[in-house]
C-alpha cells in the first residue's frame, strides 16, 4: 500500500482498513443525506495573532502545510487516495476553495451552515478571532488534528517565503505498517485472530446504551456539545486519580458509562457496556511519523472492550486504565494485528448483514489526553491559543464522546445528530458525568 508516481504530478496508494471504513461511511452517508459525510472531523481555536489584518498570514501558512504536509490535499477516488502536484493556477483553486474568509459571528453559527468539504478546509473568522478546521477522518484523526494545530502555528510564526511545489509527494503519509516494517498479508493464525477479534465486537452489540431515535428518524442537524471544567475541580480530579492508581482517561470513560447506565434505554442489553476503544498509535511509531511532521494521517485504532455491569465506578475505571496501559505497550503481537482487524472491519461494514444490525446508541468514547502535548498555548511572532475544541460530524450512526485538557481545564464534547438525541439529553449526560466524577473521586 505504498504511495505510487502514476504521473508526473500524480501519485496514488490504496487506503489501509480504517482509511476504507471512514471512507464507506462518509460515501454510505452522503448518499442517504444529501451529501454530508460522517466522521468529518471540525475543530476550532480561539486565536490572538497581534496583528490588524492577520488574513494574508494565515493563508500563507495553510499554503506551508500543504507544501509541508501534503496528505492535507488528497481526495479519495474509489478505494484510493490521490495527491496531485499543482501548478500555480491549481495551487490558486485549491487556496480559493479551501481557505475561506467566514462573516459568522462566531465558530457555532459557522458550523450549523457549513456544506459538504471535498478536501480538508480551513475557516477564518475575523469577528471572533477564531479558526475552523475541518477534515475527512480517512485524512486525519483526533490527535492529528491537535498537532496540526500545532504545525500550522509554527508555519504562521516562522513562514517560508519561497514555496516551490514538486518535491513535496516525499511527505505523503504512509500506512503504519509501513512505517513499522510489517508485512501486508497476514499468515492464517492472524486472520483468525483479527476475525476473532472483530466477532467479539460485532456479536456483543449494540450492548447498552440511553434512548435515542438513531435507525427510527431522519437525521437532523450535527452538534457538539461542550461541558468545561474549573481549573480548581480539574486539578483535584487529577490528584484523585493518581491517589487512586488510575488514568484520568480511565476515570472519565468509566463515569461516562456510569451516566449511560443511568440513562439506559429499558430496552438495552443493560448486562454488558460494549465499545470499541480508542488507542493513538504514534507514541510506537518511529520519527518523524510519531511527530507533529505527519500529523495529518491515521495513526490510531479501535479496539473492542466489554465490562459486565453492574460493575462499581472503581473497578470500571481500573479495568479500564489497565485496558488502557496493556492493549499495546510492550504488545507488538497486537501492533501488527491491528492492520488487518481494520480490515476486517472495512470488509464487514459493506455487507448486507451488518448494515441491518443494530447500532450502538451509546457513543464512541476517545481521550485524548493533555492538549499541550500536541498543541502550545503560545507560538513566536505574539501567536496565543486561548481556547481549542474538538468534535466530530454523526450524520447517522455513532455519536462520539472527546474528552481532554486544555489550559488546566478538562474539556468534555458529546458530538450527536439531534434528529436522533434531544440536546437536552445530551447536557444531562455531560452533567452526570461531571457529578459521578465529583461524587467518586472528591466526596
């Protein structure tokens, strides 16, 4: 699955397994929902730049990423992803259409009447002084994102004047297993085992899960709902948690079960919480793939996870945080595995049979941990991130749950389609799971 020349400004490679799955599922929803695609990443930052008219900078430094980071630009055609090389009337189309100047009062109102992208864009809105991005998850993921972030900060504060297009197909992401050395095919014991792996998913669900219209309503509008946390609360959180011998990440997806549960749809399989575990894989990549370099690429995966409930929020979040420590660190077996479970994911996911199989009402769950690893607060040239946002289009299927600091502060964003949810729910879970927080850790 190696980038391939197939011209002299064209370069080609299949997607990997969970490339393809987004791809089904962005194309599955797009034909069901006039266009808009699910799983289209959105993220927003609060931007103080010291400058009147900080326009010109900004599109200057979108230009840099895509010279730097040129996967930002591909498209997909079938099953393959496509980069060409522009020329400078090219380069111009790509600018006009991806970087745009936004009248919205603010980041909110933008996202409720943005279209369908084609390719990764970037939003400036000079009336909140913020910036959008948004991004097909078959280019980038959650943790990509935050170090793009990262990446485009640095092109603003130190700009290359002289951009030559040419050379850059050099930077184009390559699949893990690639970087990891490991073969494509699997041998038979690891096809076993991948199907193995995926069936223990698949027959568990959809597992609990709160009530919710999803597969009984049109789809409605995307919507991402935010829960911020006091510094002081955060601060005590933590402490709890490393008193306790468990993650914050572990801590914050138990309670978020806990709040499911409480909120249970009576007609759950209210036994067992089944999800599919969310795992950043850069941190077992070698340079520069685990870097900021090649942020935008997918480089994590879902793995499957099952607790028997009822379960205390304690022996949850321990289960969890060992989850969480063991799946793989010190786990190469699993590493190499994981290339052809998304495959089999990819695979099961355009059969007839798992189509007509109940969804999980419940959300995907991801951590991603203490932003500033990925992102500064502050950049040269008087660049100051005041505040960052994460979350995710659910056209139909899945919502999803984020979960991070940022500025000392824990973060919480549900990102649900409210054609399926009311938002009033929505804010009542992100409550419970700040009140079983609270209760379990800092009564």
């Amino acid at each position: 699955m190696v980038w391939t020349k197939v011209s002299d400004t064209r370069w080609e490679r299949p997607v990997d397994g969970l490339e393809g799955y987004f791809v089904v599922m962005a194309n599955l929803s797009a034909s069901l929902c006039d266009g808009r695609e699910h799983y289209t990443l959105f993220s927003k930052v609060k931007l103080e730049t010291g400058s009147e008219d900080a326009t010109p900078a900004l599109k200057h430094a979108w230009k840099q990423i895509r010279y730097e980071q040129p996967q930002v630009a591909t498209t997909v055609e079938g099953m393959k992803k496509v980069y060409e090389v522009p020329d400078e009337k090219a380069l111009e189309e790509w600018l006009e259409s991806t970087f745009v100047v936004s009248s919205a009062s603010d980041a909110e109102e933008l996202y409720q009447s943005v279209k369908p992208i084609k390719q990764a864009t970037i939003y400036y809105l000079p009336n909140s002084s913020e910036l959008v991005f948004r991004g097909h998850h078959h280019t980038l993921d959650g943790t990509g994102v935050m170090l793009f972030w990262h990446s485009y900060f640095e092109a603003l504060a130190s700009p290359i004047e002289d951009i030559k297009f040419g050379d850059e197909h050099v930077r184009l992401a390559p699949i893990m297993e690639e970087t990891l050395g490991y073969p494509e095919q699997p041998t038979q014991e690891q096809s076993d085992k991948a199907t193995a792996l995926f069936l223990s998913w698949a027959t568990a669900m959809p597992g609990i899960g709160p009530v919710s219209k999803l597969g009984a309503a049109p789809s409605g509008r995307c919507q991402n709902s935010e829960l911020v946390f006091p510094t002081e609360t955060t601060k005590a959180i933590i402490t709890a948690c490393k008193n306790k011998g468990i993650s914050v990440s572990a801590a914050v997806h138990a309670a978020y079960i806990g709040a499911i549960t409480k909120h249970a749809d009576p007609n759950s399989k209210l036994a067992e919480y089944v999800t599919a575990a969310q795992f950043n894989l850069r941190p077992y990549l070698p340079e520069p793939y685990s870097t900021s370099k090649h942020a935008v690429s997918v480089y994590y995966t879902p793995i499957p996870y099952k607790v028997n409930l009822p379960t205390s929020f304690l022996d949850v979040a321990k289960s969890l945080h060992e989850y969480y420590q063991t799946t793989f660190k010190s786990n190469p077996e699993m590493l190499e595995l994981k290339g052809h479970f998304t495959r089999v994911l990819c695979g099961a996911v355009q059969t007839p049979e798992f189509l007509a199989s109940p969804v999980s009402k419940d959300a995907l769950v991801s951590s991603l941990g203490v932003a500033e690893r990925y992102v500064q607060r502050e950049y040269g040239n008087g660049i100051k991130v005041k505040d960052i946002k994460l979350g995710v289009d659910v056209v139909m299927g899945m919502s999803m749950f984020f979960f991070y600091t940022f500025r000392d502060q824990l973060r919480l964003v549900y990102s649900f389609n409210d054609g399926f949810e009311d938002p009033e729910n929505i804010q009542k879970y992100l409550e419970e799971v700040q009140a079983i927080l609270v209760e379990e850790l800092l009564a």
